[in-house]
C-alpha cells in the first residue's frame, strides 16, 4: 500500500489540546447554569452575543411580526425544503413497525416505538443563519409526534434572524427561544426557572455546543457528537479539479476548523485541486473562514488504487463524502464507516445539507464508525413487552427460568420463577431449590 499525503492538516496532538481547552470552559459554564439558571443564561448571552431582551422566549405577535419580514419566495423555498425532509422521514418512519409475536404457545413477545417526550433543538444562527437546521430537527421531531417541541437560536447580528425563526415555527417547535452556545443547550438540558428541562438534544453547532452535549448525555440524550463540519471527496479522472475543489471549499467555509479532504487516484487530479483551491480562495467571498479551515485542516491524500481509497475513506469516516469516480455503486455497498453519502457528480453536499430531504445532522470526528445520523427514529424509543397468557406457558418457562437462575446462584431470581410454577403447575418446588 502506498498512499501519500501531498498535502496534511494539524496533527492530532494539537487537536487534542483545542479540545481539551474547549472542554474546561464548556465544563465551567455548565456549572454555572446548573447553579444558577436564569442569571447565568442572562450573564453568558449578554457576555457572547450581547443580547439581553426582556424574555428570550419569543410570544407568539413576535414569531408574526418575525415570519412578514420573510419575503414571499425565501417562505415558499423554506416550505419546500421542510416538505423534503418531511416526506423523506414520514417513509422512515412508517418502516418502523410495532411487533407482537406469539413465540411459543401463551408467550407473547412485542415492541412499540415510543415518542421521546420532550426535545430541544438547537439551530445556529451567530455565524451563518442556518435555517436548514431547522427543517432536519423540528420537523423530524414533528414527524415522530414528540409532544413538546423546543428550540434555541442565537441572535444574528444582535436580533433573532426571521428565516430562522420562521422555519422553526413553520416546522413545528411548540415553543422558541433566542439563545445561543453552550447557554442554550445548557437550558434545555438541566432546565432553568423559566424553561423546563427536556429529555433529549439534538442539532448542530460549532465546537462548544457539540462539548456541552458530550458534557450532558447522560443528564439527557443527544443525536449524537455533531461537532465542526467535515468533508471528504472521493475522486477519481472522471472528473475535474474545478469541481473537487468547489465541493471542498463549500463545507470549509463552515467554519474556521472544517476538515476538508481529497482522496484520489489521480496525481494530476490531486495536484490541479490545489490549483483550483488558491485560484477559488481569491474571489470566494467567505474565504477569509474557508481559508483557514484549509490551511489548518484541509488535505489531499493520493492513493495507489480503488481499494487503497476505500480504506482510507473508511479510516476517516468523515462526515459528508462526496464519491465522483467511475465506480460510485461499489463504494456505496463497501463503505461502512461515514455521515451520509453524495453519489455522483450531479448532486452535492449542499443538496443534503439544505433542501433534498435527507438530514444533515451527521456524525463527525470518527463517530460514523459507531452510529449514522438524526433521523425519526432517533426519536423513538423502541420498548418491549412480554405476556404469558396460559398456565402451561406460565409453568414451562418457569422451570427453564428457575434452573438458569440458580446456575448464576440468584435465588431470589429463581423464587419469582418457583411460586409460578406452584402456582400454576401445582408442584411442590422447594424454597431456594430449582424446578425440575
């Protein structure tokens, strides 16, 4: 195997002490709201976004007054792309069935999928008004029946950004909140004297929220580890560098930590993607973030072959891979470690992110290797239940039980199965002795 980086970002020990650096101020800041609630949410608003209003709950004239100053065609393009995701989630969850079985005669085994109660969502704002964000975790939240619906946006540019709050009412969040960082998610998760406490978490955010939700799972669920963007391409000399170095840069300007990586076959490809990339960075209006990203984490990984490119993208597991070669069908059924897939040149990860109606809430950092991203089901809980409905069944599963019980010496165990089978069976089965 012979696979060269002719381009590579920060090494891993400097990012493992970002981390660590961001990881103490999430922990102190935690702290506080859970100390103090409404006063600490109040200090660290006004301290980060210089926001302080009367209430950061939006009533209901607000929401309004917030929805006119959307113009006609950015409401109907909104409504669209909530339509996408919607209907995409809506065929999710019609796949997840509730079970009953009979699996031997008077034994009924079953699950249901249960609503989580409550959510709260985080939709970013302070940067870049991310109204999608709002499509991927209202309305699949609203598509699983979640009864009590939440949701937190920092202010753009000093005021709520109305696109942002008009998405998220439009998909269905009962209650809206102009809070941002790790203050929101803080209040949504350990509750406050004006906000109650949810059970889950779920949306993206830059590296504070995702820290505040790895500080607090446990104390409540998340989606999962939603940290800076990632991307990867997957190309090979079946297209140009304009086109890969445009999908790159197009996830870099996330943010100023957003890795970007190339992973080809093509030296000529790989070398021309650098090219391209200087040339884009010059007119790019956001370039002064996307730059940084690319400096700092972007890379260019030239592999010997198809093979060797698959590892690679697997090891990665990034979170958005963008797969342009002659072969995309066999990379969809051989790799097993990423966020989401974009097949082809003809779509993109801009289609995911904003409007096509898969979700873009995606696992990062590796985390792809051990979960795939928010979607309905996140929001269910899949339970079960049993049911013995004849002394016969009552009495041949309780001496199975007994014996296996006092095998792992839990006599108390085997009791609950021994007075069944006196009960049921008639039998004489000694205190603390298993049923034969």
């Amino acid at each position: 195997m012979a696979i060269t980086y002719l381009k590579k970002g920060k090494t891993d020990a400097a990012k493992a002490i970002d981390d660590a650096e961001v990881s103490e101020i999430v922990k102190n800041t935690l702290r506080s709201i859970e100390d103090r609630g409404d006063e600490a949410v109040r200090e660290f608003a006004e301290k980060f976004d210089n926001y302080t209003p009367k209430s950061f709950k939006l009533t209901q004239t607000e929401i309004d007054n917030l929805i006119k100053q959307v113009s006609t065609q950015d409401l109907e393009d909104i409504k669209f792309a909530q339509e996408q995701v919607r209907n995409f989630a809506q065929a999710q969850r019609d796949s997840m069935k509730d079970i009953e079985v009979e699996t031997m005669p008077g034994v009924i085994l079953g699950h249901k999928n249960i609503p989580v109660q409550s959510v709260g969502c985080y939709i970013p704002a302070g940067k870049f008004p991310m109204v999608a964000s709002a499509h991927m975790s209202v309305v699949t939240a609203s598509v699983a029946k979640v009864p009590r619906i939440i949701a937190c946006t920092p202010p753009y540019k000093g005021s709520p950004n109305p696109a942002v709050i008009a998405a998220m009412h439009l998909g269905g969040a009962h209650d809206i909140y102009v809070i941002g960082g790790i203050q929101a998610v803080g209040a949504m998760a350990l509750g406050t004297e004006t906000i109650d406490p949810v059970d889950m978490l779920v949306g993206p955010g830059n590296a504070f929220v995702a820290e505040a939700k790895r500080q607090l799972f446990g104390k409540v669920g998340i989606d999962l580890f939603a940290g800076p963007t990632e991307t990867m391409v997957i190309a090979d000399e079946t297209v140009d560098a304009e086109l890969c170095a445009t999908d790159l840069l197009g996830q870099a300007e996330h943010g100023y930590n957003s890795p970007a990586v190339l992973v080809t076959n093509n030296k000529n490809l790989a070398e021309e993607t650098i090219s391209e990339i200087d040339r884009i960075l010059k007119i790019l209006p956001t370039a002064e973030t996307a730059s940084v990203s690319w400096e700092e984490y972007g890379e260019i990984i030239l592999c010997d072959s198809y093979d060797e490119m698959l590892d690679v993208a697997n090891e990665i597991a990034s979170e958005h891979v963008q797969v342009m070669t002659d072969r995309d069908d066999w990379f969809l059924e051989n790799m097993h470690s990423y966020g989401a897939l974009f097949l082809g040149p003809r779509t993109n990860v801009s289609n995911g992110d904003k409007v096509i109606g898969t979700n873009h809430t995606l696992p990062t950092k590796k985390a792809g290797r051990y979960t795939g991203g928010l979607w309905v089901g996140k929001y269910l809980k899949t339970h079960s239940y049993q049911k013995i409905t004849t002394d016969e069944a009552a009495v041949k599963i309780g001496r199975y039980c007994s014996r296996l019980c006092m095998l792992e010496s839990f006599v108390g165990h085997a009791e609950q199965a021994n007075i069944r089978v006196r009960r049921y069976g008639g039998e004489d089965v000694p205190y603390g002795k298993a049923a034969q």
